[in-house]
C-alpha cells in the first residue's frame, strides 16, 4: 500500500516540474528574459539594439536571444500594458507564436499606434513572453451538425453574448 500511495506521490511531482527553456545569447548585451515580480506571468523581452519604431509604422526588434522550447509547450509573445498606455506600442500579430521545434532568434514586431516616433535602446524591455502548455489534440470530421449538441449560445459569435 505504501508503494503506491509513493507512487503517486512522484508522478504528482514529476506533472508540476517546471518546464526548462534553454536558450543562447546570440548578440552582445542580449538579456535573459526575466519577470518583473515572482507572480507575473509574462517574462519581459528586452531589445538588443538601438531602433525606432516611427509613428503609424512597425518595426521588427531584435532580442539577441534564441531559445529551446520543450515539446508541448510555446512562447506567446505579447504587450506591455506600459508601453501601450504611455505610447501606444503594441505587439502587432498579437500574441505571436513561438512554436517548439522553432530554433532562430526571438523577435518581436512592434507597431507604434502613437501620434510620435518611439526611441528603442539596447536593454528596454519591449514586449513580454508568455509559456503556455498546450494540448496534442486529434481532429475528427464528422457528418452532421446534430453530432456537435447544443448549447445556449449555439452559433451566436461576435458580440453575441454582449459588449
């Protein structure tokens, strides 16, 4: 019976280890991506270059970082709340998706919804990384509408359930 109970035990520790992203510095100064406090979700993404992303226009930045993703597992690549409020800088394919077997420099495309050119410097945090755990799911075509069931909302989309 202890075996067991033991067992268990160690397959509930070895479901909540935490996943290890390798990564390489591939540029001088590059920073680790690191979050601003123990809880956040997000891991800040600091520029590893000297850029401006002008008004109304897009930039692609570089973060002199490659990374490896562990399998079952991606990077969302998203705003900061600060940026967008301040100066209207945004993640333009927002989130953008850095899947596992991806193996290149991780950059993030920012576009400047602001009335003013925005200076970018080696080491100002940018954009912000997200791990997310998905799921290997397989896909099943099936003959007839009936088969999905039915629900309150139905095939009501796009505001359907309000503003």
């Amino acid at each position: 019976m202890k075996t067991m109970k033991r067992k268990k035990i160690e397959l509930l520790r070895k479901s909540h280890r935490q996943p290890t992203i390798d990564f390489i510095r591939i540029r001088e100064g590059a920073q680790i991506p690191a979050r601003a406090t123990r809880d956040a979700a997000g891991y800040d993404l600091s520029s590893a270059e000297s850029c401006t992303v002008p008004s109304g226009g897009r930039v692609l930045v570089h973060t002199g970082v490659s990374v490896r993703i562990p399998r079952h597992y991606h990077i969302e690549i998203r705003p900061r709340s600060g940026l967008a409020l301040r100066h209207g800088i945004t993640v333009l394919n927002t989130p953008g998706t850095v899947d596992a077997d991806y193996r290149g420099e991780l950059m993030v495309i920012l576009f400047n919804t602001g009335e003013e050119a925005f200076a970018i410097e080696p080491g100002d945090r940018i954009a912000q990384a997200v791990v997310v755990r998905h799921a290997d799911v397989v896909w099943r075509e099936i003959d007839d509408f009936d088969d999905f069931g039915t629900t309150d909302r139905g095939d009501r989309g796009f505001g359907s359930t309000g503003i």
